[in-house]
C-alpha cells in the first residue's frame, strides 16, 4: 500500500505517514493518540503489550 493510499484509508492528512516515516527529519511527525488508532485500523493491524522477562523475580 501506498502513503497516500494509506493516508486516504486512514482520514490523515495527505504526506501525514511519509512525514511519520521521515520523524528524525525537521518536518517529522509523531504518531499519537489521534493518529494512531486510524493507522493501525487501516493497516488492519493491532499493538499488543507483553511483558519482557528481565531474567529477575517480582
């Protein structure tokens, strides 16, 4: 998928996911609350939190 097929699918801004892509540049941007749930939903994606072991007892 393209970006801007995936800034259509997503309701962002036309450029928004190459500016995300290029976020160590000048003109980056961050994903954040209101970007990312539209992001992943249109990637048809999901982010999972799991636990690390650290190799240590709790």
């Amino acid at each position: 998928m393209s970006q801007a097929e995936l800034d259509k699918r997503a309701g962002l801004v036309a450029g928004y996911t190459s500016k995300v892509e290029a976020w160590h540049g000048s003109r980056g941007r961050a994903l954040g609350l209101l970007t990312l749930p539209p992001l992943l939903e249109a990637l048809g994606v999901a982010i999972a939190v799991v636990p690390v072991s650290s190799g240590r007892e709790q």
